[in-house]
C-alpha cells in the first residue's frame, strides 16, 4: 500500500463524519469550536469520535478557521493518517467477482473541486474504483475531502504511475475502456460492455492523445448548445449515470 500524502486534515460534517464511520484509517484528533453548542449532527461527529477513542480537542473559532485554510469547516476538523492507495493488482482481484465493475479514471485533472465532484458522483453512481495518476493530476486534499462529501472513504484508491500501462493491464483482465470526449459517438443509443472504466479528461485539453488511443470506444453526451459545453465534473456525472443505469438492465 502506499500513501497518497504526508499528513491528512479533514475538514466538514460529511467527510469527518464519514472517515469516523468506516474506519479505513485511524482518526488521532477530532477538532471542535470551542463556545458554540453543538448541532446534532456535530453531536453525532463527537459520539463517534468518543467511540474510536479519538481525542477531542476544542479551538477558537479564528485557529479553525487557519487550520481549514478558510474553508467550510462547518465546526469539525479531523487530522487522520493518510489515505492509502491500492495496488491496481489488488483492486482487480477484490473486482474479480463483479462482471458489471464501474471504474472511473481522471486524466490531468488537476481541480480539486472538479475531482471531489467527480469522486462524490462515482460513490453515488456504483462506481467502486478510481485510478488517479500520480502525476499531473491533484491529489487528494482537505478540499477534494470536502467536496466529495466523504466518497473518498468509500472507494478504492488506486494511485498509477503511468494511467497507459494499467489500461492496457485492465484490458487484459477483461475490461472496457470508455473515453468521454466531444468527438466521441453520442451516448444516447449507446450499449457498454462490462467491466467498465471511464477516463474524464481535463476541461482545458480533454484526454491526452495516447491514452485515447487506449480506449475501445469515444464516447459523448448530446448537446443542445447555449454554452461552449459542459465541465469535466458535470460531464462525467452524466456519463457515469448512463453506464451506471444501463448496467442494471
């Protein structure tokens, strides 16, 4: 297993609450304001803590604020030990038994509010995996935590040296690699093939050119127009929603 970062905080209701709950990783401290009742669900957050045996510390509401970086904090902050990330061997194995597997990976994106959206979609929408190149796209930080809304605890990180080389070890374990690009056949009257993995590319250049190469199909949502077109986050949601939908039938 390897560590995505050196040091974890968390900041908000739903990633704290979430990290509590799973306990994928240890939680040493549990930040609380100091001099503000306690909302049930901040209550909630406490009693878990309680549970766990973590410590629970009360700040200022000014030092809540600096250690969020100015961030929603929402009265909670938890430092945890880092997220760790699978191997991609691993998560194939733990995959083997599901013929309907949802995977998404991102390609340079490097927007943590794009790739928290992207992470909460994925954990509402069935998808189980994500593959994240460890370089030139963000990590997982207190924002990306944040807007995922405590996704990150639910799926399985996998951290990739080169995002190339495990398509093509997941297409020699049977899976189907989907890219979403506006030049891509329309989704509207599309059939996927299972297991699945979608690659989101960048807002700003999309998919690079040979990792398209790696994908069995192109694929794009229609448009009506009105806008130049929609974001990477808004983008794979839908996408991710359509593959999710069409695995049920």
């Amino acid at each position: 297993m390897e560590r995505i970062s050196k040091e974890e905080l968390i900041f908000g209701l739903h990633p704290v609450r979430e990290a509590l709950k799973t306990k994928k990783r240890q939680v040493s401290v549990l930040y609380i304001v100091a001099n503000k009742t306690a909302s049930k669900q901040v209550e909630e957050v406490i009693r878990l803590a309680k549970t766990n045996n973590v410590k629970i510390k009360t700040l200022e509401l000014r030092l809540m604020d600096n250690l969020a970086s100015g961030g929603n904090h929402q009265g909670v902050i938890a430092k945890a030990e880092p997220i760790k990330a699978m191997r991609l061997s691993n998560a194939i194995y733990e995959a083997q038994n599901n013929k309907k597997e949802l995977w998404l990976a991102v390609d340079e994106i490097t927007d943590p509010q794009n790739l928290g959206s992207l992470l909460r979609s994925a954990a509402c929408l069935g998808f189980t995996t994500i593959l994240l190149p460890k370089h030139r796209t963000c990590g997982i930080n207190a924002t990306v935590h944040k807007v995922a809304c405590g996704a990150v605890e639910k799926l399985r990180i996998v951290e990739v040296s080169n995002l190339n080389t495990a398509l093509i070890d997941l297409k020699e374990e049977g899976f189907w690699v989907y890219g979403a690009d506006m030049d891509g056949k329309s989704i509207a009257d599309f059939d996927y093939a299972y297991p699945a993995v979608l690659i989101v590319g960048s807002e700003g250049t999309g998919i690079r050119q040979k990792t398209l190469e790696h994908c069995d199909e192109v694929i794009s949502i229609p448009q009506k127009g009105g806008v130049s077109s929609l974001n990477a986050a808004a983008a794979g949601a839908i996408i991710m929603y359509d593959m999710f939908a069409k695995s049920l039938k």
